[in-house]
C-alpha cells in the first residue's frame, strides 16, 4: 500500500486532515461570530456615545441660558423689593430675598442631583446587550459540555 492509500483506521494522514479542517473552520466560524458581536457593540455604543453628547450639549447650552436669565430676572425683582420698601424695612426686604435665593439655589441643587443621580447610567442598552451575550455564551459553554443524553 502506498502513502497516500494509506487508511485513517492505519494512522494516515486523511482523517487527521480533515478532522483538523473541521476545527480550523469551526474556529474561523467563532472568530467570524465574535468579530461580528463585537462590532455590532461597538456601533451600538457608539450611537449611544453620540447620543449622550448631544443630549449633554442641548442640556448644558439651555442651562446656560437658564442660569443667565434667572439671574437677570432676580437682580431686577431684588432691586424692584428693595426700592418699593426701601423706606419702611430695607434690611427685612433684604435679608427675606436672600432667604428666598438662598432657598431656591438648594431646591435646584436637589432638581440636578435628582436628574443626574438617575438608576439608568451611560451606556445602559450596550452594557445590557453585553450581559445577555455573555449569559448567552455561558449557556451555550455549559449545553455544550454537558454529556449527551441520548434523546434526540
């Protein structure tokens, strides 16, 4: 018998090839499988990425004109107060509008930390998506090292 007619049964090469075919394309085949999560998660964190930053830039620009407006507002309404009783109390009128700042400074400070003390952290759909591939991974990792139970 020569070589290449040579049998798998009799330690030839033609089992073992293609045994390692088989392996080389399964290999190729997750590699191909993971790459292509992979970059499905980053598109989508790149999305969300881009979808943060605008929402940060529209919030941060109408808070500027927020804070600016209401500033101007309230110099005017505490200096309108104080020359309407400026004759009778002026340091009750004064001292009662910074009470009054005072407190609304604190009620905003607790509106902003409301709004950024959110449950829902950045990147909260990409981190979800990345749990349930690896809760996918890990259930398919333990299907496939259990032992077969020979019902089909």
């Amino acid at each position: 018998m020569s070589e290449s007619q040579q049998s798998p049964a009799a330690g030839g090469t033609v089992g073992a090839d293609g045994a390692r075919g088989r392996l080389m394309s399964s290999v190729q085949g997750l590699a191909a499988t993971l790459t292509a999560i992979l970059q499905t998660r980053l598109a989508l964190l790149a999305t969300e990425v881009e979808e943060e930053k605008q929402r940060l830039l529209g919030v941060l620009a109408w808070g500027a004109i927020a804070i600016l407006m209401g500033t101007v507002a309230s110099v005017f309404l505490a200096a309108f107060i104080t020359v309407l009783f400026w004759d009778s109390h002026p340091l009750l009128v004064l001292g009662g509008l910074t009470l009054a700042f005072a407190l609304a400074c604190l009620w905003a400070v607790r509106r902003v930390n409301a709004i950024t003390g959110s449950p829902e952290g950045m990147l909260a759909a990409s981190l979800a998506e990345l749990q349930a591939d690896q809760e996918a991974l890990l259930a398919a990792a333990r299907g496939s090292n259990q032992p077969p139970t020979g019902r089909e």
